[in-house]
C-alpha cells in the first residue's frame, strides 16, 4: 500500500512542494468531513454575500476558502496565496519559494443536492524571494506549474495530482485517514464517443462550436459516423475527473451571453490546473484554438473559454475554428 506521505518521498518531490500538497490535502480531510455530516454541521445554503466574481457564496464555499487560506499562509514555503473567492492575491512567508492558487469548493451548487464537488490547486514558483509578493508574481503562464491537482469529494475521496510527467490517484481511506494509492499511470484515449458540455448555451455558442454539437447530435446518421453521450456534472472537477478514467471531452466555451466574460472558467484556479492534468494524461487543452497553457495571463481573476479531453476531439474542434476563420 503506497500512501500519499510515501510517494512523495520516493519520488524525490521537491521538500517545499511536498510540504504545500501536504498541507491542503490535509484540509481537503477536514472539509470531506464536513461534506460528510451535511445539514447536521449546518454548512448547506447560502452565505448571504458575494464572491469577486459576483457569484452567491454558499456556506461551505466560505469555510473551504477559510480554512486552505489560514493553512497555506501558516506554510513557510508560501509566498502567497490566491483564491478564487478573493478580490486580491494574500501575502503570506515573504521567504517562501512557492505561490499557491485555489478554487475551494469547485461546483459548490451541488452542495445542497449532494452531488460531487471539489477542490482544484496550483503552486507556481516565486520569483521574488524575500519580497512581499503581490498579484502580479501570480501571472504566470501555465507551463509554469510545478503541481497542480484536486480534491473530489464524491461518494470516496479522492485526489489527482501531477508533480512530474506523470497523473497519479489517491483515495482517502476512511479506517487509516491516509490518502492510498489507486492508479499510478493515468491515461486518456485519443478517442472518445462522449462528452459534456451546457446545451442550453446553444444559442450563444460560435458557429463553429454549433456545428461541433450539431454533427455530435446527428450520430451515425451524421458526418461523424458514430453515436455521441452526453455527460454534464456540472461541476469542472467532477467532469475532468470522468475523463481521467474513462476518457470523453469537456467543454465550456466561448459564448455571447455575457459581453464582459470571455468564457465562464478562471484561468489562473481552474483552466490551468485541469489542462496540466490533463495533457499530462495524454489529452489536450485549448481555448479552441490556443493551448491554455501558453496563455499568459493578465489579471488573476482572468476567464477562458475551456476545451479539454480526449485528444482527437479536441484537435477536431481546433481545426473547426481556424477553419472557419479562413
């Protein structure tokens, strides 16, 4: 049995890196727990207030948040710490070699039904040791990710991680509270016959995008020759996860329904750390014609139209757009 303690020494992660992944998979137990008792820890419904996105905050959106934010700022390798949740980026160890980037509780409308929701993180490198870092040491392209991974918290939890070239999954036991082992080579298919996306955007959507759906909706009776499923989680983390073990495409698109959002997912806390899970996996992921992690950002709340998945899918869809733009 190899726990998560276990393969980080082995791998020769680095110490500081190792110590961050240590620290928020250790507040990922506490909020699983949470999750756990539901109505009875009094965690479910609103929590009467706004996030930086303009979003309704839930109960548990507030306490995840409040909880990683107070463990990683403890963390001496933490030069700083950024949230979905937070206008600013918060200053943490001015020595610390690492910044570290979440989304608390991705999928957090689940809460309430008791789907599946998650906690997605990054950790960059700092650049400015010794110096009170600041939200423009967080805008950094994505190749740059020295870790990134996330917590689903379904009906076991779970974590995917990458620190090298590599995916690999834990499960968190609940006799030993360690996070096991479970698959140490995730792989996606180049290939997929399923795939989710948020239909009722249609109208929004790009033309080539419209086509992508249409000829995925006409079957084998269509240009693409095969029948499509459709998945919709409705939550990024539990979406991405179906695809790291089974394959399939996820996308959220660039639409029209709002001018001032160029897409619905954050680059910095979302886009990033999915995309290096999943080109690690042998997938890709684009902005529909770019690769996210080339996108160098400008601002840490920055949205992005999200493409991801089983690789063919995505390069068809790539070639769907630029063509179209010729």
């Amino acid at each position: 049995m190899t726990t998560l303690a276990h393969y980080l020494k082995t791998h020769a992660v680095d110490a500081a890196v190792s110590d961050v992944i240590t620290t928020i998979t250790e507040v990922g137990k506490t909020i699983s727990q949470l999750l756990k008792k539901g109505a009875l820890a009094d965690i479910l419904g609103e929590a009467g207030n706004q996030n930086v996105q303009g979003e309704e905050q839930k109960k548990l959106d507030v306490l995840a948040n409040d909880l990683l934010l107070e463990a990683l700022a403890k963390n001496t390798h933490c030069a700083g710490v950024a949230s979905e949740e937070l206008d600013d980026a918060t200053p943490a160890n001015a020595d610390g070699r690492l910044l570290v980037l979440f989304d608390p509780l991705d999928g957090s409308s689940n809460i309430d039904i008791n789907m599946a929701v998650g906690t997605i993180f990054s950790i960059l490198p700092y650049q400015r040791q010794g110096q009170t870092s600041e939200n423009s040491d967080f805008l950094q392209a994505g190749q740059h990710q020295l870790a990134a991974g996330y917590l689903l918290y379904g009906t076991s939890t779970v974590l995917a991680l990458t620190v090298a070239d590599d995916v690999v999954m834990f499960s968190l036991d609940p006799d030993t509270n360690d996070y096991v082992l479970i698959n140490d080579n995730v792989t996606i298919d180049a290939d997929t016959s399923e795939y989710a996306i948020n239909s009722s955007n249609y109208r929004y959507w790009l033309a080539p995008m419209q086509q992508y759906i249409d000829e995925l909706i006409a079957g084998s009776d269509g240009v693409r020759g095969r029948d499509f499923n459709t998945r919709w989680v409705a939550a990024m983390v539990g979406d991405v996860h179906r695809i790291l073990c089974r394959g399939g495409l996820f996308t959220y698109p660039f639409d029209t329904k709002y001018a001032n959002k160029a897409g619905k997912l954050r680059l910095m806390y979302e886009a990033n750390p999915m995309s290096l899970l999943i080109e690690r996996a042998g997938g890709a992921a684009t902005d529909a014609t770019n690769r996210i992690l080339d996108i160098i950002p400008t601002d840490i709340h920055q949205r992005v139209p999200v493409v991801l998945g089983s690789k063919n899918e995505v390069d068809y869809i790539k070639d769907l757009h630029v063509n179209h733009c010729k």
